[in-house]
C-alpha cells in the first residue's frame, strides 16, 4: 500500500493530498528514509512524520484492505513515541 494512502486511511493525515505534500517536502520518513508518496507501506514498518509542532513515530500493525471506518483506523498503529518542540 502506497504511504499516502496509508496515511489517509489511519486517519493521521486527513487528506491524501495532504500527505502527499509532507512526503514530497520531506517530512515523512519510512525506516529511517525519506519517503516518496508512492514508497509501499508493509506491516511492522516505521513512519517517523515531522509534523510543524511535534514529531511522531509510529509503527504499522496493519494495512487495510478497504475502506474503515473511524474506530477501525487507530488499530492499523501504534505511537511509538511523540515530541513536542520547544517555541
């Protein structure tokens, strides 16, 4: 699954074309790469996203095979960790 995608679908970006600017600009990062929007998504992955007030790091547990609804898209990952710039 395409890390866009992936991204809409949990419901962490709201908008696929929204993620797609962050991996264009360089804010998404898969395994430790910088990740284009088509780069495919698998299970036990890590996306690290810049986000402009924090950094997140989440871990994929799974991929959806169709549309889910709201409750269902916080199962697809966990947070690793989450950090919040200072101003």
């Amino acid at each position: 699954m395409r890390i866009d995608l992936f991204l809409k679908q949990s419901r962490i970006v709201k908008r696929r074309t929204l993620a797609k600017q962050m991996c264009d600009g360089g804010f998404v990062f898969l395994n430790d790469s910088k990740a284009k929007a088509q780069s495919n998504v698998k299970v036990n992955d890590i996306i690290t996203i810049y986000f402009p007030s924090k950094k997140v790091v989440y871990k994929v547990l799974g991929l959806p095979e169709k549309a889910i609804n709201k409750s269902q898209s916080a199962l697809l990952y966990d947070i690793l960790s989450e950090e919040f710039y200072e101003k």
